[in-house]
C-alpha cells in the first residue's frame, strides 16, 4: 500500500487540501498532517523554542500549531508508522513560481518531504479561487501526474513543483524557475492608534516571461512541472577566483 502525506501552509480547513485529498485517494492510503492556520510564507522553517501542539481529527487527519516544515517532520519521525513514499503539499491557493519559492511554506513542506527521504515529494499550486470545481481539476491534473512521476521517479534529494493555470489545456511542460523582479513595494501606513508601519506587497508580475519558465508555461495555459533541488551549491558556468 502506497502512503500519502499531504500537508499544505493554508491551513488543514483549506479547500485546496480537500481537493488533493479527493484527487490522491485513489493511489493509495492519505493522511493528512496540516497546519492548525495560516502559514502562507513561512518557508522550510521549524519551530525550536517551543514544544508542538497536535490535535487529531480523525484517524489518518492531524491539525499542529505550526509551520508545514514541522507538520511533515512530525507526521514523517512520529506520527505515521514510517516515512511515507510521497508527500504532496498544497493545492496552494495562488501560483508559488519563481522567487516564491524561496519564501513558499507548500514548497518548505515538500522540501522538507525529500529530506526526509520520501522517494516523491511534490508541491501543488494553483490560483486563489474558492471555486470548488476549479480546484478539484488542478488536483485532478497533479495526482494524475504524480501517477506518472511514480512509475519515473527523479533522483534523491530531489522535489517538484506543480503549477496548474485555471484555464489549463491539460499540456504539461518541464519548466526551470522563473527569475521575476524582487519584491520592491513596501506599503508604509499608519494603524488606527497613530503608529506607522510596513506592509510587505505582492511580487510584481513578470512583462514576458520566457516559455521555458514556470510562469511562461502559466501564460501559456500549459501545466508546469519544475525540478528542485534539496542541494544549495550552484554547478558549473561560473569559474571561481583562486584564493
Ligand atoms: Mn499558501
């Protein structure tokens, strides 16, 4: 029997966890281990300074009061029998593409799975949209996917990430990180008692973003699937100074 962690940084009552949920059933056992709220950006960050919280909703369902890296740390070392042989995290309610990725909880929680050593760890997105429909074809489209990808698995130390445009020709094309503008707007105003302060806005959108990237494939209406590296060191091309 083939074990699924699904984990996502919406938080366990998001629709785009059900929707993985409804979708990856059929390719074996589900559990859920999500965060308890909201960590949207919270990147592959655990929590050290205090002990965790978990509350079990159902057998196989667990909500923990922390970040997605902790869910699948846990779920991966205490709370499934063993490491499971895919995690999949999201569906992401709004594309993580390009720079996203370096601050994305989804893509911090399927990190996280191939660190642990899951042999397929995947990251899911999508718009944000509450249409039910919509998010159960993105879901639809990334277990169907996962099917392939487990019968070809990348190497290890290795993840994915998923994106699926609303208006998807069901076309999947391998994509390499898009390299869009840094985020430069930062919304200064004051709150209701007088005192200022800094509110972090979204990423500017890329003019014409190259089709071989993730938001290139996007605009094009195609599925993007790009391979990540757990790895930080950078190969060849640049030809470092003797020091
Ligand atoms: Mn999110």
């Amino acid at each position: 029997m083939l074990e699924i962690l699904l984990s996502n940084d919406d938080g366990i009552d998001s629709p785009g966890l059900a929707a993985l949920e409804q979708a990856l059933g059929v390719l074996g056992r589900v559990w859920v281990v999500a965060p308890d709220g909201e960590r949207s950006a919270s990147s592959r960050s655990i929590t050290l300074d205090r002990p965790l919280r978990v509350r079990q909703h159902a057998p196989r369902r667990f909500a923990v009061d922390g970040t997605p890296a902790d869910c699948v740390l846990l779920a991966c070392r205490s709370l499934l029998p063993q490491v499971p042989q895919l995690v999949v995290a999201g569906v992401n309610l709004g594309y993580n593409i390009g720079e996203d990725l370096d601050y994305s909880g989804t893509v911090g929680a399927a990190a996280e799975g191939a660190q642990q050593r899951a042999r397929l760890a995947v990251a899911v997105s999508t718009v944000s949209s509450a249409d039910q429909q919509l998010l159960l074809r993105a879901a639809g489209f990334a277990a169907s996917l996962i099917g392939k990808l487990l019968e070809h698995l990348p190497p290890e130390r290795t993840y994915l990430n998923i994106n699926v445009p609303p208006d998807s020709n069901g076309q999947i094309r391998w994509t390499r990180q898009g390299n869009p503008l840094p985020r430069g707007t930062v919304i200064i105003g004051s709150d209701p008692r007088g005192k200022k302060y800094y509110w972090i806005a979204e990423r500017p959108d890329e003019k014409e973003p190259p089709p071989e990237t993730d938001r290139g494939a996007l605009a094009r209406g195609n599925i993007s699937v790009s391979l990540l590296t757990l790895a930080r060191d950078f190969p060849g091309r640049w030809q470092a100074p003797a020091l």
